[in-house]
C-alpha cells in the first residue's frame, strides 16, 4: 500500500484470510466488546456520539475503533490509512476502554471472525453501524463467493448489531425492512440505538468537502484530530477533494 509504510499496516493482505490486529487495547479482558467499523475519512463527532451512546446503553467494557483497509464498495480515497490510524490513536487514548483495532477483510462476517479468534469464545460482541449499512448487510451483491444466507448465519452466531438510524433510513423503515421473511430470522440478534438527528445527517465526506471549500470543520469532527487538518494549505486540498 504506498505512502502507508508504518508497522501496524505491514503484511495485511486483503486477499489473506480474515485478520485481525489490535493498535492500541485498552481492556484486553473485556467481556462486552462493541466495535465501530468504518472508513474514518476523517473521524466525525458523529462518530464519537455513536461508541458512547453504545457503551452506555449496552454497558460495553472496550469499544474498538476498527479501520477496515479496504471497502466493499467505497475506493481508497482520501486521507493515507496511516493518517486515519493516526486519528483514531488519538481519539482512543484520551477516552477509558476505548480501543483501535485493524482488519484486513471488508465483509462483517469476516469481520467477526477475525475478532472472535482474537478475544476467544467467551466476549459478547457487538457491532455498531448506521442504518445505511445493515441493508448493505442484507445485500445478495456483496456475497459473490458465498451463500449471504451463509454468511449471515456465521455473523449473528458471532455477534449481535446495534443499529442507528440514518436517513433515509429510520427506525420504522428499518423495522418494516427487518420484517421480511429472508430477513425476520436475524431480529432477535439486533438492537437500536437512538442518537440525535442532527448526528446522523453528519458524514466523513460531508466534513472533506468542506475543508476542500476552506470551511471550518471544527463542530463537526472531534478535537484530537486537528493537528491532521491544520496543515497550511490544507492535507485535503492536495489528497482528497476526490473523495
């Protein structure tokens, strides 16, 4: 992966079996571990207010900040991975319990494989994700090398879901998607979180394009990560106003 040569991303191969690698652990002996996956491109508030309305609401010992070096849809855009890892450093060290993890696989099956065979069998775990997600979840497209009724059952026997709403997505849309019959099976294993609407609307994306037109982004992404947007001339302006 050039301009990403820092020890923690050496040897994960995206074409290797699912693995998983922790940057910084907080609670290696925790027994209710919610991890928060995503691209991080940049860090938002939004996602700050999505781990602690988790750890609160389902009494999480770590919550894992979990960079995935590749997507199942989105290209490599943006801020380098090691800068993103970088944030999310920063962000966990100044936060009890809070943890950083990597992974190499996209797929939150592989995801949670990945992590089961890192903490053992006992843990309970959670992912979080946005409404937006969990129909990518349920997507047929995403599986092309596997039943996804297969990989859906190897994910909920892993791990349980917390779910926020995002627009268009809201809680009676998902509960009426949910209901389907290919899908009805799996609601036991999932659960909602309630986080303010104003949140929700927010993005990574929405946060590049600002920085792209010279804005202030400052109410919009956690304090920790300033020094990486700071720069004069500004890092977006040079690697992402295409992302």
């Amino acid at each position: 992966m050039p301009n990403d040569r820092t020890p923690e991303l050496e040897g994960l191969d995206p074409q290797a079996p699912p693995q998983w690698r922790w940057v910084h652990r907080a609670r290696p002996g925790a027994q209710r571990i919610g991890v928060l996956s995503a691209s991080f491109n940049p860090p938002t508030r939004a996602h700050i207010a999505l781990m602690e309305t988790a750890q609160e609401s389902f009494r999480l010992e770590e919550s894992v900040l979990l960079l995935a070096i590749t997507h199942v849809e989105k290209p490599l855009t943006g801020f380098r991975l090691r800068e993103r890892l970088e944030m999310l450093r920063a962000i966990a060290q100044g936060r009890p319990g809070w943890s950083v993890a990597l992974c190499n696989r996209a797929r939150f099956f592989e995801k949670a494989r990945a992590l089961r065979e890192a903490v053992g069998e006992r843990p309970e775990l959670f992912f979080i994700i946005g409404g937006d997600t969990i129909v990518r979840l349920f997507d047929p497209r995403y599986y092309p090398d596997i039943p996804m009724e297969s990989a859906l059952e190897q994910f909920f026997q892993i791990a349980r879901l917390l779910v926020a709403p995002r627009l268009p997505w809201d809680r009676p849309s998902l509960e009426a998607f949910l209901q389907d019959p290919s899908r009805e099976t799996y609601r036991e294993r999932i659960d909602f979180l309630s986080l303010d609407p104003a949140l929700t609307e927010l993005s990574s994306s929405q946060v590049r394009q600002r920085l792209a037109r010279g804005e202030p982004v400052d109410a919009w992404i956690p304090p920790e990560i300033l020094p990486w947007l700071a720069e004069p001339g500004g890092r977006l302006d040079r690697e992402c106003s295409d992302g």
